[in-house]
C-alpha cells in the first residue's frame, strides 16, 4: 500500500498533475475517487486500497497498474506480500505477472499463451522478411543480388515454417490442457473418491499415449459408478 501511494505521488507530479486533476480523470473514466481521497491515499492515511482503484488510478495516471504496484526502477526493493520481508522490485514484479521460475503445473497455460504470442509474432515477422525479400529477388538489377535475396528469402521462409509448426504444437497443448482442466472439474468438492478416479484415468491414458476421454461420458460413467477407463460394454451401450 506505501509503495502504491509513493507511486501514485510520483507519477503525479511527474505527469505535472494536481490531486484535483486526478480525482477529475478517475471521474471521466467512470470510477470517482475525491480530491480528498486521493490526497488520504498519497498520504498512506488511507488504509485499503481496492484493486479497481488501482487499475482506474493506473489508467489515470496514463501508467500500468504493475508500475504502481511493483515500480521498477524507482524502488529498489518492496513486499511482495504484507508482512513479509522486502525482495528486489523486479522479482516480486516477476512473481505477480507470472515470469518467474518458481512456479509449478498450475502455470502451463499461462506459459502456453505467452508462447503462443512468441511464435505468433515471430511467424508475422519471418512472413513480412520473406516478402520483402522476394521483392528485392525480383527487382535486383544483378545475378548476384538477385541471388543474396533468394538465399535470404528462404531463409525467411524456414522461419516461418518452422514458427508456423510451433504455433500449431501450441495449439494443440492448450487445447489438450483445457479438455484435462475440463475432466479434472467434473471431481465434486463433496464426492472425495473423484479425484483419485480422474486422475487415475488421466495417468493411464498418458502411460498409453491414448486420447483423452470425452468429458461428458466420463462425467456419466463417474456419476453411475463405472469404470472411467475402457470401452464400453454392451451392456453399458445398452443403458445409454
């Protein structure tokens, strides 16, 4: 909270900005926060601070709401959490958007959209080099020229094959963790034998490399007490 309030002083006046003029922005944006209120909270007499305060106060303030949170370079060290001892900014920085290491299954989609937006980018990139190659290919007013930009326009169009199959590879993880999230949700909090079934199921299916289940067979045969791996018999069939 006196890291927020220091930052939300600082930018402030950087930005050649008085309390009034905050408080008038916070009101165009939708959510009013006085003159007096801003001033409490600059102060640190003000002692919560609501997220959406932040994010209006950040959008305000024509910054990031991370920048008040954790400003990098301007403080040197902050609490990532009240009650604890500070750490470098840019760690707990890293902690709050997800960038550090530390982290355990729960991340793989955060980690796969972040990568997904890598190759993405580096897939538009390599198409727009290997254009601007092909141009010069055939405008070049020489055999050795002509035959450099070829050179460079394949090599642009590896590029893009290959962050082409990476973005599909991708494709296909976040959509096989949405179906496994998916099972992992039919567990009830009030049935304690569910989870050991599903996760049973889904440690079988990955030693056998065998597609995942349909979530809304297993959520039958999970809730009519059959076995969650396998085929169905004909009797099952039959009772569908």
């Amino acid at each position: 909270m006196a890291t927020v309030a220091a930052e939300v002083r600082r930018r402030r006046k950087e930005l050649r900005m008085s309390a009034q003029d905050l408080a008038d922005r916070c009101e165009e944006i939708g959510h009013p926060s006085p003159r007096n209120v801003i001033a409490n909270t600059e102060s640190g007499r003000r002692a919560n601070l609501p997220l959406v305060d932040v994010l209006v106060l950040a959008e305000a303030l024509r910054t990031s709401p991370i920048c008040l949170l954790y400003p990098v370079g301007y403080v040197d060290r902050v609490q990532r959490l009240p009650l604890q001892h500070s750490e470098p900014t840019w760690d707990a920085m890293r902690w709050f958007t997800g960038d550090s290491e530390d982290f355990g299954l729960e991340d793989d989609m955060l980690r796969s959209f972040r990568a997904h937006v890598r190759h993405q980018r580096a897939a538009l990139a390599a198409l727009k080099g290997e254009k601007h190659e092909r141009r010069k290919a055939e405008t070049a007013p020489n055999r050795a020229e002509h035959e450099e930009a070829a050179l460079a326009q394949a090599d642009y169009t590896e590029r893009a094959l290959e962050a082409k199959y990476r973005l599909r590879s991708t494709h296909a993880f976040i959509r096989e963790l949405d179906h496994i999230r998916a099972l992992l949700g039919l567990a009830d909090t009030d049935d304690p034998e569910a989870m050991p079934l599903i996760a049973a199921m889904l440690e079988e299916v990955g030693d056998e490399k065998s597609p995942l289940p349909d979530v809304e067979e297993t959520r039958r045969r999970l809730k009519s007490g059959q076995d969650l791996i396998g085929r169905l018999t004909v009797s099952e069939w039959l009772d569908r």
